[in-house]
C-alpha cells in the first residue's frame, strides 16, 4: 500500500471517478452487482474498476465501496466535499505536514462516527445500531464486506451516507489492522453519543 497521504488522496479521486461512472445508469446497474461478492466473483466490474485500482492494493475493498457507491443515489459530479482539506482550519505551527493531513482525515465522518450521527437525527434506533456495530467489527473481511451494504442501504434509507473515502481507506487498513480500525469506530461512535445503552 501506498504512504498513508498519497493513498488517502488515491482514496478521495477514486470516489470522485466512482461516482462519476455511476452518472451513467448502464454502468451503476454493472456496479451494483458487486455488493458484498469478492473480487473474482465480480469480473463484470474488472473493465471499469482495473485502471483505477492498478498499483494501489486492497482490490476487494475498491470493490464493495464501488458497489456501495452504485447502490446509492449519486452525487452530482464535482460537487464540493463539504470535509475538503480546504474548507479546514489553518495547520498548527508545530505539526508536520504528514501529521497534520492525519488530523484533518481523522476528522471527516468513519462508519462509526456516521451510525451515531444517523442516531443522533432520529433516523436509526439507538441499540440495535450499536448491536450491529458490535458485530461488524468482530466480523472477518469477507463477512464484513457481505454485510455492508445492507448496512448502507439502511443508512441511505436514513438520508444518509458513509464519508466513501474515509470508508475505503478503512477497508484497506483493516485487512491489516482490523483490530485498530475496529476500536476506532466504537470510539467515535461512542464518542458522537451522549447516551449508551444499558447493559443486558
């Protein structure tokens, strides 16, 4: 995998192109039949997806968020991301730069920042959502990846959606670091809550 801010940014134009192919119905209905499969069940999607994915690694990943793109109503092309590098505040005097771009992406929404935002606009109930995020992040990739887009339809029935790049660059740590990006979202999702459920 590349170093952590050239994949980050390889993350965010892949979902600007994603969404781009998805403006054209014949090839989101080609997308679409990627949820949840694994890369070789999926050779459909080999012609749109291999030049974007080449020399970037974590095929499988590109393809469920791909197919969870398409699942999705698409954004119009070019429309500004509202968690822009841009649109952030000025980088601390003392912070290196790679330090910095860090802090900026951890700040945009992960799964579990989302689920809890999703809760906090009465669009899903409290415990079965943190039930379901329990589960995901004890779940191995190729379950984990069957699941989402259950999950994101859920989420787009809510009116809402993961940040994709973010949820990209998850998929294709947690293939190595399943438990970091695990604990990462419990942490925001608790964190976004002013309430827990009570225990059984």
């Amino acid at each position: 995998m590349a170093a952590a801010p050239e994949h980050r940014r390889h993350c965010q134009e892949f979902v600007t192109q994603i969404t781009d192919l998805c403006t054209r119905p014949a090839v989101r209905t080609v997308l679409k039949k990627g949820r949840g499969r694994p890369v070789e069940d999926c050779l459909g999607l080999t012609p749109h997806l291999s030049r974007l994915t080449r020399g970037h690694g974590a095929r499988r990943a590109h393809y469920t968020v791909a197919s969870l793109i398409a699942l999705t109503t698409p954004t119009v092309p070019g429309t500004a991301d509202p968690f822009d590098e841009e649109t952030t505040s000025a980088r601390p005097p003392d912070a290196g730069e790679e330090s910095y771009q860090t802090a900026v992406w951890r700040r945009r929404a992960d799964l579990g920042t989302t689920l809890a935002t999703a809760i906090h606009h009465g669009s899903l109930n409290p415990g079965p959502t943190e039930d379901r995020l329990k589960i995901l992040v004890r779940l191995g990739d190729d379950q984990l990846h069957r699941r989402l887009p259950t999950l994101v339809e859920h989420l787009a029935a809510a009116g809402t959606r993961p940040d994709w790049a973010v949820l990209l660059d998850d998929l294709a740590l947690r293939a190595y670091a399943p438990g970091q990006v695990g604990t990462r979202w419990l942490d925001n999702f608790y964190q976004r809550l002013d309430t827990v459920k009570d225990p059984a």
